[in-house]
C-alpha cells in the first residue's frame, strides 16, 4: 500500500496521522450503516492478497494480524455486528450461514479458484434479485 497511496498499514504504523488517514478510507467502518443485503463473493485465491498457492499459506497465516482471506471476513464481520440484516458469504452451494461471524479458526467455505474461473458474480446477482 506504502507504494500506492504513501502510507502504510496500520499495524506497521499505528501513529495519529496514519489512522486518520485510513479512518475515512476503510470500507468495514462504514458496512454496518448499510441496511440491506450483504452477499459477499470471496474466492480461495485472492486476487489483491497473497498468499498466490496453497504451499505459500503457511508463510502468511499469522494470526490475529493476517490470514488467507481476512479482509473478507473483517467485512463480514463488521457488517453482522453493524446490524446488516442479511450477510453470507458465496453461494448456497458453499453453505455459509447467514449472519455468521469467522475468525482464523473457523473461516467460510470459499469459492474454489479464483472469481474469474466462473461466473460467481452472474450468479449471485440472479439469486439477489430472486429474494423477496
């Protein structure tokens, strides 16, 4: 991030001027204002995080700081606790409940791949517009 916007992570600097700077900047301060449905699409494999293969998890699990997918379930989570009244992560298939809250030890069935393997999103937005 540090080479993109000239700031670093919070947990790397945790001074006033840098938290006011990603305060307005993070999207799961502002998910639990939302008041409708949050389906959340996250595959194994991300394509902004690493780790970039499954023999490179390990190296990257590093509980509570970071694991494999939790910027997804920080969203997640933010939104379940903001009071969204409705948030899943992926699809039936995958059997995620809605309104659960993860941690790095119990963390939602992901989507096999990547997002651009299939066409997740097509069929998300078929389920959400089916619901009532």
């Amino acid at each position: 991030m540090h080479e993109l916007l000239g700031h670093y992570s919070i947990y790397r600097d945790a001074s006033s001027e840098n938290r006011a700077f990603w305060a307005e900047r993070e999207a799961d301060k502002f998910i639990g204002q939302f008041r409708g449905r949050y389906l959340r699409l996250q595959a194994e494999w991300d394509h902004a995080q690493p780790p970039g293969e499954r023999a490179e998890i390990p190296m990257f699990h590093q509980p509570p700081m970071w694991w494999q997918c939790k910027h997804a379930t920080d969203m997640v989570n933010a939104a379940v606790t903001g009071g969204v009244p409705w948030v899943r992560v992926n699809l039936p298939e995958q059997a995620n409940s809605i309104n659960a809250t993860y941690d790095a030890d119990n963390q939602p069935v992901y989507l096999p791949g990547q997002l651009a393997d299939k066409p997740w999103a097509v069929l998300a937005v078929l389920e959400m517009a089916r619901m009532d």
